[in-house]
C-alpha cells in the first residue's frame, strides 16, 4: 500500500516532496550521511533501558496510544515477527534502522516512505511481553543478525530525550482518516467543501480548534483538525472520521 496524493490536499507520505522523491530506493548505510532530526516515538514511562539482555527500550503506556515514526524513511518491514507479535522496520536516509514493536494496530505497509512524527501503529501487547508497551530498538543497517545500538544516546543525537511528548515541540503532526470525509473551509458543516480524506490515508496536521459538534457511528465531537491544503491554505476535518482520540491524535490547540 502507498499513499497517493488526493486533488486539493496534502497527504503525509508527498508533502512538498516531487513524485520521483516520494519513495527512495533501499540504500546501503552510509557513515557520511548526516544524522536526521527526529521525533518523539511515543508517550510514555521507560520501563526498561538498553542492556547486554536487552536489545531496545520500552516505552508503556495504555493500549492504543499512538506510536510515531522516529525519523523519515521507507517503510522495509510492517507485519507478523516472532518475539514481537507485530512489528514495523523503517530504513532511514543515514542507513539506520528503527524498529517497533508489540503494536496491535499497524497503519502502515511495505514500501511506504513515511515523515519524522508520522503516526505508524497503536501500542499493544503482541508477542512475548507482559504489558503494553512499544519495544524500539535501532540497527546500523538492514541486516537483523547484528545486535541494535542503544536507542537513548541515537535519540539524544538527534534531538528527542527519553521520555518524550510526540508533538512537544508544536510542529507538524500525522493524521488517519477511518472513513471519507469533507475537508472544508471552517470548522462547521455549513462550510464549503475544499478537498476530503479517504479511508486509511494519513493526512500532515497542524492542530485541532473547537467547531461545530458533528455526529457518527454514535458518538458526538466538537473538534476539528487543521490541515493544509496543496495550493496553500488550511482546511478543517472533524476529528470524529480521524482515528485515535478526540483530538485525532493531534496535541496542539489552533491559536
């Protein structure tokens, strides 16, 4: 599955990005590539840090929160793994990889290039694990025979401490829409339409506002998400067809 850009609005796997650009090949790590800025993985406690019997760090937290993607990257593997139940590898453009996993919901697939911060999985408890929590761990290279780095001090690198908010720092995040809906020029339904969201497509976004109260599948929200628009612009989606919380995952209030 690849996200492919709708008229009118931006999706997360094309912003700014020319189509030749959106998804690079596999490339072999690269010493001289400049470590990227990354973004928080996922909120949560540290319950267990990198050691000689433990090839990652674990982040807990609640079933369903949001895990994000570290950096940018091409997505290499997203599906069943032994030990993890499920997990998702993504090649990133120094030639690292990130790993995740124990998730229950994967929202991405192979071949997909996905942005820092893009939202990926929902945390779980698959596999050999005792709690819900997301498992990360980071491999020089491709190759799953040789053992991961400590993803702390990668992290510190490249801007994010352990533990962290995903979207502390008020910039872009990811949205993904559930069902079909209208994008339009207000928060209210009485607004013109501008563009839509599909199903299972992500969506960068800016933040959320209170609007007008909208109703489906049984349930009742007031909140609606900030997008921006292909040929510049914002529009606003009800954060009832986005999925995740209230807020469609997305932290920071419009001002």
């Amino acid at each position: 599955m690849r996200l492919h850009p709708r008229a009118g609005l931006v999706t997360a796997a094309a912003v700014l990005l020319p189509l030749a650009a959106a998804v690079p090949a596999v490339a072999a790590p690269s010493t001289a590539a400049a470590a990227y800025a990354a973004s928080c993985p996922a909120a949560g406690v540290v319950t267990q840090g990198y050691s000689s019997g433990h090839d990652g760090v674990d982040i807990a937290n609640a079933q369903g929160t949001p895990i994000y993607a570290v950096g940018a990257g091409e997505v290499i593997a997203s599906g069943p793994a032994s030990g993890y139940g499920q997990w998702i590898r993504i090649l990133h453009d120094d030639g690292t990889v990130t790993e995740y996993g124990h998730m229950y919901q994967r929202d991405v697939a192979v071949g997909q290039y996905v942005q820092a911060g893009q939202r990926i999985a929902l945390m779980g408890s698959e596999g050999e694990s005792t709690g819900t929590h997301l498992h990360l761990r980071v491999r020089v290279g491709t190759s799953t025979t040789v053992r991961g780095i400590d993803p702390v001090p990668y992290l510190r690198d490249r801007g994010v401490n352990l533990p962290c908010t995903p979207g502390g720092n008020g910039g872009q995040t990811t949205v993904t829409a559930w069902a079909e809906a209208n994008v339009r020029s207000c928060a209210a339904t009485n607004c013109g339409a501008v563009s839509k969201v599909y199903p299972n497509e992500s969506y960068p976004a800016n933040c959320w506002t209170t609007g007008q109260l909208v109703s489906a599948e049984g349930y009742t929200n007031d909140k609606w998400i900030e997008l921006p628009l292909r040929a510049g612009g914002v529009g606003y989606v009800s954060a009832i067809y986005l999925k995740g919380d209230d807020k469609g995952n997305v932290s920071r209030e419009c001002r």
